[in-house]
C-alpha cells in the first residue's frame, strides 16, 4: 500500500468514524428525551395512582359501620359511642374502645377483624394526617346536611 492509499484509507475511517460519533452523539440525545419523557409519564401515573387511593381510602373512610358485617350487638354498641362510620372507627385507638365499657373482647376483636379485612386499623389518625386524607366524620356531616336543611 503506497503512502496516497494509506491517507485515502485513513481519510476515510476518520470519516466513518466521525459519522460514528455522531450518531451515537443523537442516540445519545434521544435516550436522554425517552428518559424525561419517561419520568415524566411515571410522575404523572405516581400521582394519578396517588389520587386513586385517596379517593378510595375516603370513599371507605366514609361509609357507615352499619354497612359491613358485624354482629348487631357490636354495630349497637358502636352507635351507643357514636361511631357510626369507619372514620369514626378507625380514629379510635383499641385503647378507646377497651376504656368504654359497652364494648367486650369479642367485639372488640370482630371490629379489628374487620378493619384488618379493609386493610385498615385503629389508631390511624396520624398516618391520615399524614397522608392528607380528608374525610368528614359523622358528626360534622350531620351539621353540614343540618345547614342545608
């Protein structure tokens, strides 16, 4: 190979390479669009998903105890405290119920069975504080519908 097809040689896997490096230079640039994209439908489904689960969790929180299966001297009793929805409930600590003498160990147990089943425990109040969750306990309900009234 004489010296002029060296450079020619030369010349032409500089150019390739130059080609190389610049594609991989906007392969680069689009991964690096795919990526925001990408965290930006992933934020953007994190808060929908967020939003899903408040609803839920306050939809929940809002129905009445009288609604589930629990036995009728238990719901009774609830209603004797004024719980009468699992806000009202689940708000309480087992410390709560067990100082109220209208509630017995049974009760007491069916109602944890219960919360357990929805995913839920008593005492949450810090953790819904946390979480923001907004409902509206019975009582102020009642005052709301009151007012329109």
């Amino acid at each position: 190979m004489n010296e002029e097809n060296f450079k020619k040689a030369i010349g032409k896997m500089t150019s390739t390479a130059n080609l190389v490096e610049n594609a991989i230079d906007q392969l680069i640039h689009c991964l690096d669009i795919l990526k925001k994209d990408l965290n930006e439908m992933l934020s953007s489904y994190s808060q929908r998903m967020d939003q899903i689960e408040k609803e839920y969790l306050i939809n929940l929180l809002n129905k009445s105890i009288a609604s589930f299966e629990l036995s009728v001297r238990t719901t009774n009793r609830l209603h004797e405290m004024n719980i009468r929805t699992i806000s009202d409930l689940v708000l309480r600590t087992e410390t709560d119920l067990k100082e109220n003498k209208l509630l017995g160990k049974k009760s007491i147990i069916e109602i944890k069975l219960l919360l357990e089943s929805l995913s839920l425990t008593l005492g949450m109040k810090s953790y819904l504080e946390s979480r923001r969750i907004g409902f509206i306990p019975a009582e102020l309900k009642k005052l709301k519908e009151g007012d329109i009234l």
